[in-house]
C-alpha cells in the first residue's frame, strides 16, 4: 500500500472506472520483518462508511483485516477485508485457522457493542486456501456461505472449476473468497476464541509427549518449582514445547503474553496450579469442570479483542454528525427487528478464462483474478 508503483499501475489500468471512488487502506504489521504491502477498500460514492476498525493478528505473518460498517439506501452492512498466512508449512494451517478466529472474535463483540446482530456480515479476500480447507470448513460451521464461486456464477457461468490465483509456486488455486453471514445463520455464529485454539494447540503438544496437564505444569511451566508460573517462564516453557522458530506453529512473545493473561483470573501476574488447568480446560470445552467460572466469563468482550485493536482514528468520509446519525437510524432497524438476508446473484471472475480453470498468458496486472459478486437484500423479520 506504500508503494507508488504499484499505486499507480492499478490507477493506470483502473483509471476509466475509479471516477468518484475513494480508497481506505491498511498496511500490515512489521513484528517478523518489515512489510510495505497491505489490503484495502474501494469505496463507491453510493455507499456510505459509518465506522472503520483495523484489526492486527498481531502475529508472524505479520497480517491485517480492515472492518468497514457501511450503509447504501439505509440498508446495513459490515464487511471485512484480509489476506491470510501463506501454507509455507503444516503448520501454517494452525496459524491460518487463528487469524480467523481473530477475525470472527472480533466481529462478534463489535456486533455485541454497536447493537448490529441483524446486519450481514461479508468477509473477502485472500484466504491462501480453498473453501472445502481448514479455514472454509471452520468458516461454514459458523454459519458462513460463499457468495461467489463455481456454483454461484449465474446463467451464463461456468462451473468447471475456478482459479482465481497463480501463486509463487506457479500453481492455479481458488483462494479469493467471498463469505456472508447472514442474520437468518447468526445461530450458528458462536466463533471459538483464539486463545482457546491455542491452548488446545499446548495441550496436543503436551499429550504427544506422553504427559499429563499436572506433569507438564512442573516439567515445563513451573520451573523454580514454587507452584506458580511467571512470564518469563511462560514463555520458555512455549518456547520448549516447540512453538517458536521456522516451521513451527510460531507464536509471538506479544501473543504468548496474550495467552498468559488469559489465564490469569485473578490478575497477579502469575498462574498457579489450578488456573493453568482450568484455562486448558476452558480451551477444551469442559465447562462442567470450571468450578467458579461463570457463563459471562466464558462469553467474548472487548477485553478480548483490546489486543486485535488498531489505530483508533475513524476512516470515514462523513461528518461525526453524519456518521452518527445514520448509526442511529441502523439501529433503529435493528429494534423494530428486521433482519436483511444477502442472496446471491451471479459471481464472476476477470478474466473469464479463470472460470474455466486456466490462467491466460497475456494476465499481466495481478498474479490474482478480479472475484465479482452480485447481490440483492431479501428481507424477513426474525421469528
């Protein structure tokens, strides 16, 4: 997004139908190496943007996501952008499936706190995987469907297989997806938090050496041996069990710290013995074993998604006032409780020789196809 090459090569190519549009944009963190590149929104002169949330994995793909609420004709919609880790190993599948979770997170308590449980929810972008992976797997469960691929690609589209990137490896892969949560599958949105992947990732790593929660707490975790766990030993014993360098599940320290503070309940600075085994087995879904653990407790809140939060400045291009009183009139619809389903029209990608599976010769301006989605709003009230 820094770079005023590529700026202005898409601008060159764009420049007949870019008239009126503005752009939002969000560059990628720089925790593992430094990054000039990033994601962003064009946004037509029909849509208005309410809000703007940048959300950090805060992890070694150093990746982003931009959240935009937007409104055209007074009918809602928060829709994100992101570009998942590259699978450069196994592993990288862990990671991908807790940069979604992060996304889902955090969605999930920005719809808590602006009141917006009817509003559809787009997701877009690279996902570095295709829709029957991990991470689509994971993103049907929680109600999700794609608004744009091989089967939603219209009258005249073809079904024999998309592609829609040619990857560094030269390989054709359909990983630009299109994901829609609607209001009438929010049932079904009751997204794991991240941590809680994690520390299920731990307690594998744990079982695989043939250890128990309690052996593990002393051999690695609570190395001074004085039944409480520090940050320094926190990290080590992460450390140890194989989650840091190249080729591995990599955590950061700055997450790892994450990962301790979420398991200490009375905010001391240390875990003892049975914070550390209820926080595992909170990540394994045992809530019948939380002796003390209310259901709040185990609910999202913005604690959780405080360390996912970027700048604070609000994107929009409307007035405070403006903003504010559009916001109004969203929730307003949200009280008299109509829910406003997306429903897909036709899909396409450009080129259309995408569509057929192939990637032509003469496809110079992106090593990705431009992924299209046409839809209409379908009204229902909720039962």
């Amino acid at each position: 997004v820094e770079s005023d090459d590529i700026q202005e090569m898409f601008q060159a190519a764009l420049k007949d139908k870019l008239s009126g549009y503005s752009m939002l944009e969000l560059k990628r963190t720089s925790h593992w190496s430094p990054r000039d590149d990033g994601l962003g929104f064009l946004i037509g002169p029909k849509l208005n943007v309410l809000d703007s949330q940048e959300i950090l994995f805060q992890d070694c793909g150093d990746r982003v996501a931009l959240l935009l609420l937007v409104v055209k004709k007074q009918q809602p919609l928060i829709v994100v952008n992101t570009h998942l880790l590259f699978p450069h190993h196994p592993y990288s599948t862990d990671i991908r499936l807790r940069e979604v979770r992060k996304i889902l997170c955090f969605i999930d308590v920005y719809v808590k706190e602006k009141g917006l449980n009817n509003v559809p929810v787009v997701i877009c972008g690279d996902f570095n995987g295709s829709p029957q992976g991990a991470v689509g797997s994971y993103m049907q469960s929680q109600g999700f469907e794609l608004l744009c691929g091989p089967d939603i690609a219209g009258e005249n589209g073809h079904n024999e297989g998309w592609v829609t990137h040619r990857n560094h490896k030269d390989t054709n892969i359909f990983c630009d997806l299109i994901w829609v949560l609607n209001p009438s599958k929010k049932s079904s949105f009751q997204p794991q938090d991240w941590k809680d992947k994690v520390f299920a990732e731990i307690d594998k790593k744990i079982s695989e050496r043939n250890l128990t929660l309690s052996q593990s707490f002393k051999m690695f975790f609570d190395q001074d041996s004085n039944d409480l766990v520090d940050s320094m030993e926190f990290r080590r014993a992460i450390n140890e069990l194989g989650f840091q360098g190249e080729s591995t599940a990599h955590l950061l320290d700055i997450e790892i710290d994450e990962l301790m503070s979420s398991a200490d309940r009375d905010h001391n600075g240390k875990v003892d013995y049975k914070e550390f085994i209820d926080r595992f087995w909170k990540a394994n879904s045992q809530p019948e074993l939380l002796i003390g653990i209310s259901a709040a407790e185990n609910s999202l809140d913005d604690a959780d998604v405080k360390f996912l939060r970027g700048n604070e400045t609000q994107k929009i291009q409307l007035s405070q006032e403006e903003a504010e009183n559009l916001l109004q009139v969203v929730q307003n619809s949200q009280v008299n409780n109509v829910a406003l389903n997306l429903e897909p029209v036709e899909g396409h990608i450009v080129p259309k020789a995408m569509e057929r599976g192939t990637w032509p010769s003469d496809w110079t301006l992106s090593d990705h196809g431009l992924v299209t989605s046409t839809f209409r709003h379908g009204r229902r009230k909720r039962g």
